[in-house]
C-alpha cells in the first residue's frame, strides 16, 4: 500500500496536499485498491461552499457506489475534469490525479488530518 | 453465521482471489480486476467456479410428464443428452426460478438451478412431485466449472478425449475424460461467448481447476463473480431477482421464447395465457444513457416526475464502453426512442428506450442437425 510522506490523510482514505491556501484532495492507493475499477467520478461544483467532512461527490466502482468527503471546510476552486472521461485514472495513479482543489477557510482544519504514519495505522487495522 | 465454501476454495485463496459473502458462499468477487477480467472472457477464455449452483435429479417412470409439467418450455421434445433454459413458475405466473434442464433420458433429468433458490426450487420440486418420482438435491454431489470464451474450446480439447466439436450447443456428455477425470460436460454459458459447464466429482474439482489454467496458460484467467455479471449483463441474460422473479412474469421480461403456451400443461400456463391475450400492463425495455451517470439496479424510472417503474439490471459495459440498463416500465411508455429519466441519488438523469443496445452474443449456435 502506498502512501506518500509529504501528504495528509483522513479516516475516509482521502489524501492532501498543502500548497500555501489551498489544498488538493484525492483518494488514496488503499481507496482505489478496495473499490476496483473505478468506472464515475460524480464532483462538486466549482465555487462551492463546502464544510469540513461533508459530502462532495460520488466515486462510482464497477460494483458499488462510494461517497466522497472533504476533509476541511472551503471553497471548491477547481475540479479535475479529466475524470468525467478517464474515471480509471484513480486506478492507475490515485495520488497524481487530483478530484478538487480547495481554497480554506480555516488551516486549523489540516490539524485534524492523520500523519501519513497514523494513516498507515489505520489501514492496517482495516485489513 | 460461518460461509459456505466451494470445493474450489483452496484455488481461490492460491490465486489471490478477493473473497466476499455472496449469498451466505465465501467467493471470489475478482482476482486481477473486473474490467479485466470480463475483457479476457470477451477476447481470450477465462475459468469460473460456478459450484455454489444448484443440481437437483428427478428420477422414474413418468419424470418426463412431472418435468414438463413444472417448467414453461417444451421438455417433451428434448433428445437425450439435450439441455434446454427454461423457468418455473407459480400458478399465478410468477417466477420462482430459470434453470437449465439437461435430459439424460425420459426417467432421469437433471435440473441446474440458481445457487440462492436452491432450496427453495427443491421444496417447490417436493411439493408437487408424485410419489413415483424420485427427486434428490444432489448439488454436494458435482461441482461446477465453467471455461468461456473464443479459446474455451481450443484450450479445453487439449485435455479432453473426446472431440469437443461433437457437443453442440445445448447439448452435453456425460462421459467426458478431462485429464483422465469423467465429468459432465455441457456447451453452456452465462457470458454470450461460447464456452462449456463442467460437472465433476467435487475431490478432483482443484485438479481439473488447475489442468484447465496450465492448459490455457496465458490464454486463460480465473474470473470472480464480479466480471460473471458484467458479462451476463452486457449480453442481456437475465439474473433471477433481477430481471424476473416471484412478481414478474417471463412474459413482462421478455422471455416467451422460453414459454410455450400451447403445448402441453405446466404450472403458470393459464395465467400466462391470459397475461399473453390481454398483453402485460409491464415491459421490458433496453435503454441507455442520454446524461451523465449509472444506472442502477432498483433504481426507479420516471417519466415528467411520475414512477413507470424501475431499473432491472444497469451499469457500466466494458466492451461498448456504454452505461446501459434494463428497466420493467408501464407498457404505454415502452416504445423504442423514448426518453425516460432514471432517479439516481434523487436527480432524474435521461436515458432512451432503444433495441440492439447489448452486446452480441457469439454463442456457436449450431445445432445437431
């Protein structure tokens, strides 16, 4: 299972990327390798106001239907339009692609978040 | 409550297979990737464990008359060793399961039923069995294999004595020697290529499992329960619970070819007949997506915000790279072109009634002529 050291994770499996006021957000290698084949990719729109951990999309496998969450409270300034068309991007590299971009409202938020070593704790107890 | 497991088991912990609670079974729902593995079945041959399946024998003098009389298509003119599709239904004409008939002669039958209705189909069987015959779940008896897709019977003859050309379809062997081991071996499918059913001893089953992938070597795979729906999906077959069931009829899911109404008596045919004269106030119908999204089985179908109906079976078709669904809709609404919506996550997305929508089956349907 991989997991970057220079990322933040939340207890859903979405990982995050820090860059200064906004943060990238995607799901992680332990995310896609439980789902499948990831076949739709459901996003939020540009410009929404989001709370931290509510829901902004849907991730769609071959067999299920999975929810996706923020894992802090901001504005959605971008959403990777590459997955309406390639939703296996997910598959074949889950930290390079991206779902949204989030400006903050709060960077205390990131306080919430697991250190890639406590995520790697919580995969193992999910095995 | 502990999982059933097949006697395949050991294969599917061997070749890493993801295991999942499938209807009480311990199975695999993938090995390398449903996607995957539903494009080898559709381009080279891939190997399913299909024992969790049911087999029931019905046995004596007048088996014939008490086959015929449970299920909807002609038994009467089967020849031996013939295999025929067809349903039991209740007497108010619904489903209570397909299964696939193999006649061995007119005193003996061997009914293939689904893994979940099992025991349900049995005492349906009991119930109306006359003492004369003799029925027996013998489904701890056999298990089951299935090889399917363009190399299935390239890769299969190289370990069968017998001339796989021989078996037509729907029709089988009893006395097929795969590596030296006799089992039952039976041109059928539930993935529209062609392919074959294997019933062995349940000991050799790993053996067989294990000649057949050596056999095919790159050419074959082991595929999950996963890529055996997608495939049964994508060439529109059916899956009890789905498309039919106690509450639809064959007729409303399109399936009177399996239906012979004027033929000999079996329990539903009045009903059904009387459906078929005033035509079922429900049908079936092909569909695909005109907006963005999947759909779903259970999902309901609307038409300008009033529920038709709902989705019977939907999703996403690798080798048409299409969403696509079946839905069972009020007839008035059924005609090819229209526009429905599917409600998914409580917003209708459109999708259009059309034919020729699935996936081609490429079956040998050569019979033996």
């Amino acid at each position: 299972m991989n997991i970057p050291k220079d990322l933040l994770y939340s207890n859903d499996h979405e990982w995050v990327r820090v860059d200064g006021e906004q943060v990238y957000v995607g799901i992680t290698d332990f995310a896609q390798h439980n789902m499948g084949d990831i076949v739709y990719v459901e996003m939020p729109e540009v410009d929404d106001e989001i709370e931290a951990g509510a829901q902004i999309g849907v991730i769609e496998s071959v067999k299920a239907v999975s929810t996706m969450f923020c894992p802090v409270a901001g504005t959605i300034t971008e959403i990777n339009a590459d997955l309406e068309d390639s939703p296996e991007l997910l598959n074949e590299d889950p930290y390079k692609n991206h779902i949204v971009i989030v400006k903050m409202n709060n960077q205390d938020d990131l306080g919430q978040l697991l250190s890639p070593e406590a995520y790697e704790k919580l995969c193992a107890e999910a095995e | 409550m502990e999982l059933k497991q097949t006697p395949l088991f050991s294969m599917h912990q061997k070749y890493k297979g993801k295991l999942i609670d499938f209807g009480g079974w311990e199975l695999p729902v993938q090995y390398e990737g449903i996607i995957k593995e539903h494009t080898m079945v559709r381009e080279k041959a891939g190997l399913f464990d299909v024992s969790h399946m049911g087999e029931i024998d019905v046995k004596g003098k007048g088996a014939e008359d008490f086959v015929q009389y449970l299920t909807t298509n002609n038994i009467k003119k089967l020849a031996e060793k013939q295999v025929v599709y067809g349903l039991l239904c209740y007497p108010h004409g619904g489903v209570v399961d397909d299964l696939l008939v193999y006649k061995f002669s007119e005193e003996h039958y061997f009914l293939v039923v689904n893994a979940s209705n099992t025991d349900k189909d049995f005492a349906w069987i009991k119930q109306n069995c006359p003492p004369v015959i003799e029925a027996t779940n013998v489904s701890d008896q056999y298990a089951q294999l299935a090889i399917q897709g363009p190399k299935a019977q390239e890769i299969l003859q190289k370990i069968s004595d017998t001339d796989l050309e021989s078996i037509k379809f729907f029709f089988f062997n009893p006395d097929v020697k795969l590596s030296g081991v006799r089992c039952i071996v039976s041109r059928t499918g539930y993935t529209g290529e062609d392919g074959f059913e294997i019933y062995v001893n349940p000991e050799q089953a790993g053996f067989i499992w294990e000649e057949i992938l050596k056999a095919g070597g790159p050419d074959i795979a082991p595929i999950g329960l996963g890529a055996r729906d997608s495939l049964r999906f994508e060439a529109k077959l059916p899956l009890y619970g789905q498309e039919i069931d106690q509450d639809i009829t064959p007729l409303e899911a399109k399936l009177g070819f399996f239906v012979k109404l004027d033929n000999d008596d079996f329990i539903g045919r009045d009903a059904l007949k009387q459906q078929k004269e005033n035509k079922p106030a429900r049908t079936q119908v092909e569909f695909y997506m005109l907006g963005r999204g999947i759909p779903r089985s259970h999902y309901d179908v609307t038409k300008d915000g009033k529920k038709i109906g709902w989705v019977t079976s939907g999703g996403y078709s690798p080798t048409l790279d299409k969403n696509i669904g079946l839905a069972i809709i009020d007839r008035q609404y059924s005609n090819v072109g229209e526009v429905m919506d599917i409600m998914i996550r409580d917003k209708p997305v459109q999708a259009q009634i059309a034919q020729g929508v699935f996936y081609k089956k490429k079956s040998k349907t050569k019979t033996a002529q």
